[in-house]
C-alpha cells in the first residue's frame, strides 16, 4: 500500500514538470503588446504605456504617476543583449478574474530584468491585466 502512494505522489510530482509545455505561448498580438508597453515605459512615452493596458491597470497608474515612473526608471537605457521566455502560467483566485502570466529574463550588459506580464488568457486579448518590472545589477544613477 505504501508503495502505491509513493509512486501515485511521484508520478503526480512528475506530471507536474511538464505543465509549462502545456500552456500555449502567447500570441503575436500579446508578444507585441508586451513589447511595446516594455519599450514605452523605458522610454518615458507614459501615454503610449498606458494605451496597452486593460482599462482597470490604466486607471491605477494614472492615479499613481509617481510609481509608473520609478518603474520606468529603473529599466537600463539602451539594447538589451537578449531576451527569454522563462515561465508561463495561469493564475487562477476565486475573487478575481484569472490571468495568463509570462515572465521574460531580458538581459542587458550589466542588468538582468525579469518583467512578469499578465493577460486574461493565452491567445486572448493583447491588453495587459497586470505587470511587474524587477532588475538586478547595476543601478541606474
């Protein structure tokens, strides 16, 4: 009997490993948005950012100018090195709506960034439900 659990467990801690390959990779549409909100940001062009968000993470940042900034302070300046997609998944709560969340690891000369990007579902819309921007390295001065 003992036995039997032991492989049942193993064999669900195993089916586990693969359940990123069975989530689709994002679409085009969703790709670009990512991109083009990334770039934005970085780049200071706050109205453009703001135009690749769902309606909801719009208004948060408009009422909070100051943290929509710090992040884009903190992405490096200039091209990055290269670019990855380390996870995907979907993160489902039972008060809010569930999202699809990509995580990419962009690498610059002296930074690393892993920018987390939500949306509603994989292959849905190209508006982005959430976000998160961390960097490691260098500061920015």
């Amino acid at each position: 009997m003992k036995t039997k659990l032991m492989l049942l467990a193993a064999a669900l801690a195993l089916s586990g490993c693969n359940s990123m390959e069975n989530i689709p990779n994002p679409s085009p549409e969703q790709e670009k948005a990512a991109q083009l909100a990334y770039e934005d940001l970085r780049d200071g062009k706050y109205d453009e950012f703001l135009d690749q968000l769902e309606p909801q993470l719009q208004a948060y940042f408009k009422d909070n100018e100051k943290l929509m900034k710090r992040f884009s302070r903190s992405i490096p300046q200039g091209e990055y090195k290269s670019k990855t997609l380390m996870t995907k998944q979907i993160e489902e709560a039972t008060n809010q709506p569930s999202q699809y969340k990509v995580s990419y690891e962009i690498a610059y000369p002296n930074n690393l960034v892993q920018y987390d990007v939500s949306f509603d579902k994989p292959n849905g819309s190209a508006k982005i439900r959430n976000f998160n921007i961390q960097v490691f390295g260098e500061s920015n001065p």
